[in-house]
C-alpha cells in the first residue's frame, strides 16, 4: 500500500482558502470542471431493437394513475468515476401513493436488475400494475420486457433525455 502524501501549502494561500466562499470556488472552477466532464457520466446505453415495442408515456399522462403504476430510475454511486467498484441504488416509486422502494444493487446486469424488481413486487404493499424508466440498456432490454409481460404490466419509458417524464421518482432519488 502506497504511503498518504499530504499536500504543503504556503501560508499565505491556506489564509486565502480559508476565507474563500464555496460560491465563489464553484465560479472559479467552473470552466475546470466542464473541460473535465463536459456531458456528465450518464450510466445509460439505449438499445435500439425494443425501443419501439414500448410506448412512450409523458408527464402529463402521469395525472389520476392508480395505486400501483410506478417509475424507476438507477442511481450509480460513483463520485463521477465510472470506472467501476461503486453500487447502484434501483429506485421505485408508486406514482399514486408515492410508497417508495430503494434496493441496492451490486451491478445493473440484467439478472439482478430482474431479482430487484421480484423484489419490489413482493415489497409493495398492493400488486404493481405497470413500470415505467428511462431508456437506459438496464431498462430496455429483454429480460424486463419479459417479467413485465409475465407479471401482465405495463411497461412504458420516457422519452430520451427529458427528465420531466419520470418526475415523482427523479424527485425522490438517492444521490
């Protein structure tokens, strides 16, 4: 194991960091930060060949929906490194009840991303009646396509890069 190296800064810059705003380094790192990771670490590959075969649901369409259609996202705990060795958080909220699970996830391969919605299925406390994600490849793809046909839900997704249309469960995720 490496040795922990500690940075020496001069005094007279220790003084200035110790003043310094948080606003005011956002500012000034700014410019740093976007040439770093100009379009974020979006975790999400769409895959082409299912798309179509799952209707596109809006959110305006989210209003008066009964108790057990939910929206589903994942959140990757990375610090910004998607490199690998982080977890994911699979997040599922009811739209009518906003009764929320969260399930941690050691990857986002399809057969644990189809025990993690078994999971939610026997956690819910009323039977789930449709999913609704975004059109990441750990959504789209056959074995969720098919545990939604087998468990006789609807399964709708947003339309590419509009947060909005999965609102109640973007406003309750993990970070």
């Amino acid at each position: 194991m490496r040795p922990i190296r500690r940075l020496e800064i001069p005094e007279a810059i220790k003084q200035k960091l110790e003043k310094i705003s948080p606003a005011t380094i956002d500012r000034l790192l700014k410019p740093y930060k976007k040439s770093l990771n100009p379009k974020g670490t979006s975790m999400t590959k769409g895959t082409r060949y299912l798309i179509d075969r799952i209707p596109i649901k809006t959110f305006t369409e989210w209003k008066d929906s009964p108790a057990g259609f939910t929206q589903m996202d994942l959140v990757a705990h990375n610090g910004g490194n998607v490199d690998g060795g982080f977890r994911y958080t699979f997040d599922t909220n009811d739209i009518s009840t906003s009764w929320t699970v969260w399930t941690l996830l050691k990857d986002k391969s399809m057969p644990i991303m189809t025990k993690a919605l078994q999971t939610v299925q026997e956690t819910f406390p009323f039977p789930l009646r449709g999913i609704h994600s975004d059109n990441g490849s750990e959504f789209i793809n056959d074995s969720v396509l098919t545990f939604a046909e087998v468990h006789n839900l609807a399964f709708t997704r947003g339309r590419p890069y509009k947060e909005n249309d999965n609102p109640q469960v973007e406003q309750k995720t993990i970070v």
